[in-house]
C-alpha cells in the first residue's frame, strides 16, 4: 500500500564503544545523516581573537539542531555563520567592539548585522561585484536567528535578556525574491539536442564513453525534463521507485518529496508489448521515462555491491574519482550516491562540453529546479488547465501552481487581448445601418450615435446626443434633461427613467405639496404626456413595474414606491 511515510529528521551522532556521545566530542567531529552520510565539522578556526567561549556556544547549538535539521542544512548553517556573522564579528573587533561572550549579543547587535548586511558585496561566483541578493541576505539572517533561538531555548542563562529579534526584517521577500523561471522554447530545444547526443554516444558506444557523472548528469536531465520531479526526489530514486500500472500501457514513478514525507505518485506512457513486437528493430536509445529509469538502474546495479548498506537501494551511484584535490577525502574512489553537490558539478560540465549557450548569448547555467516549472509551463501551454498542472507537479492548492511554477506562453497575452477585444465588441456591438439611418435622422456625428448606440452618453435618466458644454466640460444637470433638446429615450432606458420617475414621487411626503409641484411636478408631467407617450404602452408598464419592484441601482437606496 501507498501511504505517506512517517517523516523522521533526526541525525545520528557517530557512537563510540557503543555509546551515543551526548555532547560535542571536541571542537571536530562528524554526524552521520541517512540522507547525506557523514558530514564533518572543524570550529578551531572559529576560536580565534579569544572567541572560544563563543565558538563553543556556536558548536553547541549545531550538535544540538542535529535532532532538528538534516545533514546538508546543518553544513549549510556551519557556512553561513563562518561566511557572514564571523566576518561581521571580524569588522566589530576593527571598530573598537568586540564581541567574544554570547551575552554580548543583543537586540542592537541584530540590527548591526542587518546593516553590516546590506554592505556586503558578492565577492565569487557569477554575481561577483554586485551586492548581496534578498534572499542571501535573508538566509544570512534566518540562520543566524535559528542558532541564537536554539541557546535561548537550551542555555537560557548565557543569552542576553536583551536579545530581541525585528519583526519582519524583509517585508515581502516572496514578492521581491523572482520565481524560478522555465526554459524558453529555443533553450530546451539545445539542452534535448545535446542530452540526446550523450544518449547515442552511450547506447550505440557503450557506457565507458563517457564518465559515470556524466552518464548520471545526462539522466538527471531527461528525467527531469520528462517528469518535472524535485530534484531531491529524483535523486533519491531507488530500485523499486518504478512499478506496474493497473493498465498495460502505464507505468507508475513515485518519488519522495522529504520536507513533506507525501509520496509524489505519477503514471506516463510505457512501451505497449504488441507495438514492439512489431517493429523489426527496437530503438537502441529508450525513449520513455520508464525505459530510462531501467536502463539507469541496470547501469548502476553492479555499483550497489560495493556501496554502503544505506546507499544500496539507490540508483544515482557512482565511484567517484581520485582528483588530488583533497587527499584526506575518504569519499575518493570509493561508491557514494550522487549528492546535490555532485550533480550540480556534473551539469556544470554538462554544459561546457556542450558549449550550451542561454538566449542572451552568455554560457547556460542549467539549473535541474527550473526543469520543474519549465515542465508545468510546457503541460499548461499543451492543456490550458491548470487543475492537471497541479495534479502533475503534486501541488497541493492551484494557486500555488499558478503563482510559482506556471508562466504564461507568448501566445496567451495575444490570446487574451483577442478574447477581451472580442467581448467588448459583443457587449457594445450595434448594427452600423442603424447608425447611419439615425445620424442622418437626427443630424448628428455618425462618432455621436456610435457612443449614444454604444451606452458612452448615457445619464442617470437616459441618454444624451452630446453631454459636452461649449468648454468641454461634461454636463451633469439630469434635471436639465427634460428642457434640453439634446435628451434622447430609448426604449431600454425607460427602466432607468422610470427608477427615477418613483424617486420623485417619494418626495411627496417629505416636502410641501406646492414646492413639490413647482420642483418635480412639471418632470412627472413631462414623462407621462411627452415621452411615455412615444412608446408602446405594454412597454411603459413593464418598465414601470421593474422599477417598482427593481429600481435601477443609481435610484434603488429608496425602496419601492408603489
């Protein structure tokens, strides 16, 4: 049976003589994660300029959210304090402040830090030069935030009572931070060119054409492409993760989605039986999620021998190489899964060797996350529906299908504005005969009786040939209408006249009966002799009981006068 698996976040510490070590072992040691195997940690360099009660207030926390965090986010933590709030401390103690204690840290150091943040400038990498991103920012902090909640929690006499953290330090960061966005048309036809080469060169060539990371890189990509699964949830894939569909031609993928522990379960085309026992030759390269899927696994099996008893089951395995980068590695040439790590490296030169260049001309920095919205805006553009999108992706609300993963195509904005212009020129369609026969009947502007036809010159009582006065202003005197030449009644306006037609009559009991007369009743008698007498008189009374029963909304807060 499928069902959601119970999720467990706790980190193993190493055990010595059958003990589980309780407290940090020493400024270095090691955890080990199920999901990410050993990972070390080294605070030495940390204890410099007489931090060392510090650095052991930092260490503790991390041994302690060991329980809480998995092993990449842990490292993650270790580097963001090392990076940034160390480097800050280093800027502290050049200003004449250090800070050496955990109860030196206060609400104001907080809000130096945020500020120290805001200087920082990339020094690495593609941004370098640029200032620190939102989200850098952001992370900066949360993880800083996360360490000092841990001691108020555990150590509560060592923090300072000041310690007190901004409400919202990045207002609107979803907002501000850009989602991911999908490969263009013209970048997924170059990234599907170059993995189908790799895909020939292996099933025509043989595996040892190219390196085992990159064989995994080339699957990592299709499979993403073919499925728009997380990435974590590919990389974890496992020997059982395929299996049969209650129909023949189907296949069923389930993947993990860790921070939930819901398993993602999707079904795609599979090879029917009958179609390849037809063909005279099958096709040496698989051309369907579950051909890949088996292929890979068959190329990895042997690996699995050798791999450890927790990385068995998986079926991203590779040996990785001796590179004489880090002597001391115990990872090098031994079996390991693919990490994050080494994949991201993997599609890095991916597309090197493939000389892939993005649709500004700059060297494409594939990105196996952006596969997942790319995959949803690709079954969006094929459906129109995105209920199936959420369904596809795993989400659980379309909303956030919507708003994250699904950008529009090109095509739609020309779409829209096609459906929008076609819906007013519905609503405010009138036959150009009647135009004309009216224009030259009343000696108006054909542009005039195209807006008096289209609703543009209505009032609050009806309509009018030409609302403009001699200095372009709109007139606005509705009680005016009835003395103006330029007032005009169509049939659909008696409703609207006859609303204010009751309107007035309500006034009886409000007001003397002669300033009543003198204000309103030459209007009443100007609508029962002059105007209702122009239409027919079934017409006259269905109007008037709409407007008794319904009045129009500019006349309704008056109830029904009856």
């Amino acid at each position: 049976m499928i069902g959601r698996k119970r999720v467990n976040r706790k980190v193993d510490s190493i055990r010595l003589d059958g003990q589980v070590i309780d407290l940090p072992p020493a400024w270095s040691f090691a955890i080990i994660c199920k999901h990410h195997g050993e990972i070390r940690f080294d605070f030495q360099p940390l204890c410099r300029n007489e931090r060392e009660e510090l650095t052991k207030q930092f260490r503790d926390a991390v041994w302690s959210l060991r329980h809480e965090l998995v092993g990449q986010t842990l490292r993650g933590v270790f580097q963001q304090i090392t990076i940034y709030f160390w480097a800050f401390l280093d800027d502290q103690e050049g200003a004449g402040n250090p800070i050496t204690q955990l109860g030196q840290i206060d609400g104001k150091t907080i809000k130096d830090y945020l500020a120290w943040l805001e200087t920082r400038i990339v020094s690495v990498g593609r941004r370098k030069g640029q200032p620190l991103s939102i989200s850098a920012k952001k992370n900066a902090y949360a993880t800083l935030k996360a360490v000092l909640r841990n001691r108020q929690n555990k150590v509560p006499a060592y923090v300072s009572p000041e310690l007190k953290f901004p409400k919202s330090p990045f207002p609107n960061i979803n907002r501000l931070t850009p989602k991911r966005q999908p490969y263009s048309k013209g970048e997924q036809d170059k990234i599907i060119a170059a993995c189908n080469e790799d895909l020939r060169s292996i099933h025509e060539n043989g595996a040892p054409s190219l390196p085992s990371a990159q064989i995994l890189a080339v699957h990592l990509i299709v499979l993403a492409l073919a499925t728009g699964r997380n990435f974590q949830g590919l990389l974890e894939l496992r020997h059982d993760s395929l299996k049969p569909h209650p129909l023949k031609d189907r296949e069923i993928l389930i993947t993990e989605k860790r921070r939930s522990g819901f398993p993602q379960i999707s079904s795609y085309r599979a090879n029917a039986p009958e179609r390849i026992a037809d063909q005279e030759q099958i096709l040496s390269i698989p051309t369907t999620v579950g051909n890949h899927f088996r292929w890979l696994r068959e190329y990895t099996t042997p690996m699995a021998v050798e791999a450890d008893k927790a990385d068995k089951d998986f079926i991203f395995l590779w040996r990785v190489p001796y590179t004489g980068r880090h002597p001391q590695s115990t990872r090098q040439g031994r079996i390991r899964r693919f990490s994050n790590e080494d994949a991201r490296n993997a599609v890095d030169s991916f597309c090197e060797r493939h000389s892939l260049m993005d649709d500004r001309g700059d060297p494409m920095r594939l990105s196996i996350a952006r596969c997942r919205p790319t995959f949803g805006t690709n079954l969006y553009a094929r459906t129109r529906d995105i209920r199936k999108v959420q369904i596809a992706l795993g989400h659980g609300s379309a909303e956030t299908t919507a708003r994250h993963y699904v950008s529009l195509p090109i095509e739609a904005e020309r779409d829209h504005l096609f459906v929008g212009q076609a819906m007013v020129g519905w609503v405010t369609s009138a036959d150009e005969t009647k135009a004309q026969t009216l224009a030259a009947d009343g000696k108006m502007p054909l542009e005039n009786v195209r807006e008096l036809l289209r609703g543009g010159y209505n009032t609050v009582v009806a309509r009018c040939r030409n609302p403009f006065r001699e200095n372009g202003e709109v007139c606005g005197k509705y009680m005016a209408c009835f003395k103006c030449p330029q007032m005009i009644v169509f049939e659909d306006d008696l409703w609207r006249l006859y609303s204010f037609y009751y309107r007035l009559l309500s006034e009886r009991n409000k007001i003397a009966p002669h300033h009543w007369v003198k204000t309103y009743g030459w209007v009443i008698k100007s609508i029962d002799q002059d105007i209702s007498t122009q239409f027919d008189a079934q017409a006259v009374a269905e109007a008037k009981h709409q407007a008794k029963m319904t009045p129009h909304p500019a006349w309704a807060s008056w109830g029904i006068h009856t």
